[in-house]
C-alpha cells in the first residue's frame, strides 16, 4: 500500500506547516490538559444527569405527563446522535481543539436555557441543543485522546470515564441540595452551565494542541493496517455501532426514569433517590480499572460480560423491591458494569475497529449509534410502564435487551483490530 493511504489527516490537513512548526508538549501541561479535559467531561455529565432527580419538580410545574417526562429525561441523546457523524467530519479534517472548545459552549448555554422555557416544546429545543454540544464533544474529547494515548487508549478513556462518572455521581446530590437550599429546581442548571463556559476559557489557554491534534499513526508508525478493511464502515464497527444502539437504549432507559421509579414505585424520598443515583456514579468510577481491563483482555468478551451482567442487576432491582441500602448496591453495580465497562471499552473497541487516520469518524459513529435511539428510550420505558408497569417494563428493556447486543457482539473480529499484533 502507498505510504501516503497512512497519512494522518485527523488532526489538522497534513500541508499545515503549523502541525510541523509545533513545539512538544512537556509532561506537565500534558497533565493539566488532559486535567481539564477530564473535568469538561466532567460537566457534561452533571448537565445531563442533573435532570432525572429533579423529573418530578419539573413535572409539578410544568404539568407534564410520565411519557413527555421519560422523553425529556433522555432525548438530549438526540441532539448528541444528531451531532456525532458531522463532528466525525468536522474531527477528521478541522482541529480537534476548536471542536472542543465550541461544544462546551453550546452544551453550556443549552443547559443555562432550560429553566426559561415557558413548555414542553422549548424545553423539548434546549435539551436538543445541549445534546448537540454534549455529542460533538464526546466525539472531539474520544477521538483526541484516542490518538495520543494510542498504546493506552483503554486506560485514558477509563480515567475520563471516572471523570463523567463524578459528575454523574455529584450532580444528584448538588442539584437536589440547591433546589433544597433555594426553593427551585431552576439553580443547578444556571451553575453548571457557567462551570461549563468557565473550563471552555481556562481550555483555550491551557489546552495545548499538542496533546489534542497528536498523530495516532506516528505512535505506531511500525505497524501496517493491510489486515484492516480500508472502510470505516465494516462488519466490526457496524457489530459495535448495533451492540451500541442496544446499550443506549437500555442504560438511558434505565438512567432517565431511575429516580421516577424510586420515587413513584418504591416510595422513596427525593432525597434518598437522589442517593441511590449517585451510587451509579459512584459505581462508574470504575471505569478507571474497566478500561485498563480492556488494554489487556480480549474487549468483545470483556463487554459481552458486561451486558449479561446489566440483564442480571436489573432483574434485581425491579423485582426485589429492595430496601435504600440494598438498592444503592445494585445502583453501584449497574454504574459499574453500564457506565465502568460497557462505555469505555464500547467506545474503544469502535476506535480499534478502524485504521488510525479514521479514528475521528470512528468516534462520530460511536456517539451517534449510542446516543441517538437512546433519545428515546425514556419514552419507549415510559410508555412500558403504562402498559406492563415497573417490573415488567424493566424486564422488557433493561433485563432482555443487551441479550441482543450480545448476539450482535459476536459478530466482532478483534483480530481485525488496529491493536492487534501482527
């Protein structure tokens, strides 16, 4: 194959004589770069998951129904799938820096916007907007990360998975506490909105683009990829982007209407609910020894095992009718397997599944098959629910579901992956 089939465009274009003019990065604005990337990721997450514990309130003041709560609860997933394959375009030939930099903008004031809607139509449009940013830079943060710690993907996507995890572990307790504190649910979006535009400054000056517009094909310039399908669109990403499709909707389903559930079903106080979320978060933090995991053992398996074991905690949270203690547990085993495991190595697994120059729209790919059913797997348990009630519904898309991303995963050929040792 000609050398220049290899050639890294995913950066910035290859006859910019900035990319060669540019200075190393030294180790330590390496950290504080990829700190900070951590801590975006961060507020992502607390914009998306501040809005299940605080479901009910809204739906007091809004009059809403459970349907159009479910659909709210989730469906800023449909502004992150509608904005994954445009930003794997944008990825593969723009800086990845200013990617980012824009998204958190976006996503920052569609969260500082939701509390002004006078309906369920503007709200239904901020959601939607966050999304939109929340998308592009999943897919900006993945795939610029993906490419500089290219021999330890797994384990950085593990460490910003903590990340997101935090702040899915923090954001219940935050937004419940301020609403608590002030009488309206309105607070925490205006504050992690402004956290957003905050690290979005801080990230133009300490973000350096030697760490986000890194080559992945330098690192293993050794390697040769003819093994490889030349498309980015083969049988492997396609059997991930299906078992992604089914993740989503099962994990987001569950995500959107867990507290709803506690609440409604079980009784629980807002304030016990919003405990039980923060277990999930607290279980993500495993994401941290999920994506190592994946560096080392054989990842198609690593995540069939994941989706099996989300099919068996569902069955024990939505026919054990557990105690607050009790149901923390599974809480932080769900976290655990759902967001620890399944994410990161789903994610990296789309990554290894093309060649190195198509790592940006192997990224899109992921963030649009992941998140874009999931928009409306709110709805879909919402309406479940209303048909079959709790347990069954929750049978029905969290328990049987990923069976099916396990059928879809045994499709997947690691030994056609870019990791693979030839």
């Amino acid at each position: 194959m000609p050398h220049a089939a290899q050639v890294d465009t995913s950066a910035v274009p290859v006859k910019d004589p900035q990319e060669r003019r540019r200075p190393p990065v030294s180790r330590a604005m390496i950290g504080v770069g990829f700190l900070l990337v951590v801590l975006s990721y961060m507020v992502n997450a607390m914009d998306r998951q501040v809005f299940p514990p605080l479901l009910p309130n809204i739906r007091a003041e809004y009059g809403f129904s459970l349907e159009q709560g479910g659909l709210l609860a989730t469906n800023f997933t449909l502004g992150m799938a509608l904005a994954g394959l445009p930003a794997g375009y944008l990825l593969d030939r723009f800086r990845r820096k200013t990617v980012l930099l824009v998204s958190i903008v976006i996503y920052s004031l569609g969260t500082m916007a939701t509390p002004l809607a006078t309906g369920l139509a503007d709200m239904t449009l901020y959601r939607v907007v966050s999304g939109f940013g929340e998308g592009m830079q999943s897919a900006a943060i993945f795939a610029a990360m993906g490419a500089f710690f290219v021999q330890r993907r797994g384990l950085a996507f593990g460490v910003i998975g903590m990340g997101y995890s935090v702040g899915v572990f923090v954001a219940p307790l935050i937004g419940v506490g301020l609403t608590n504190t002030h009488g309206t649910w309105h607070s925490p979006f205006y504050l992690f909105g402004t956290a957003g535009l905050l690290i979005a400054a801080a990230s133009l000056f300490l973000v350096k683009a030697g760490l986000t517009e890194h080559s992945a094909e330098k690192a293993v310039s050794t390697s040769t990829y003819e093994y490889m399908p030349a498309s980015a669109y083969n049988r492997n990403t396609i059997a991930l982007a299906v078992h992604s499709v089914v993740s989503g909707v099962a994990i987001y389903g569950f995500l959107g209407l867990y507290p709803t559930y506690l609440i409604t079903s079980l009784h629980y106080s807002a304030d016990q609910a919003a405990l039980a979320m923060s277990f999930l978060g607290f279980g993500g933090m495993t994401a941290l020894f999920g994506g190592w995991l994946g560096d080392r053992v054989n990842q198609r398996n690593l995540l069939i095992l994941s989706l099996l074991a989300v099919s068996a905690i569902s069955v024990c949270i939505y026919e054990t009718q557990a105690g607050v203690g009790v149901q923390c547990v599974f809480a932080f085993l769900m976290g655990a397997f759902g967001l620890g495991f399944i994410y990161p190595n789903s994610n990296g697994a789309m990554q290894r599944a093309v060649r190195p120059a198509q790592i940006g729209r192997a990224s899109g790919l992921f963030v649009t098959s992941y998140y874009g059913p999931a928009a409306f797997s709110g709805l879909l348990f919402a309406a479940l629910v209303d048909s079959f009630g709790w347990d069954r519904a929750g049978l029905l898309q969290v328990t049987l579901l990923p069976l099916a991303g396990v059928l879809a995963l045994a499709f997947v050929r690691p030994a056609q992956f870019n990791s693979a040792v030839r």
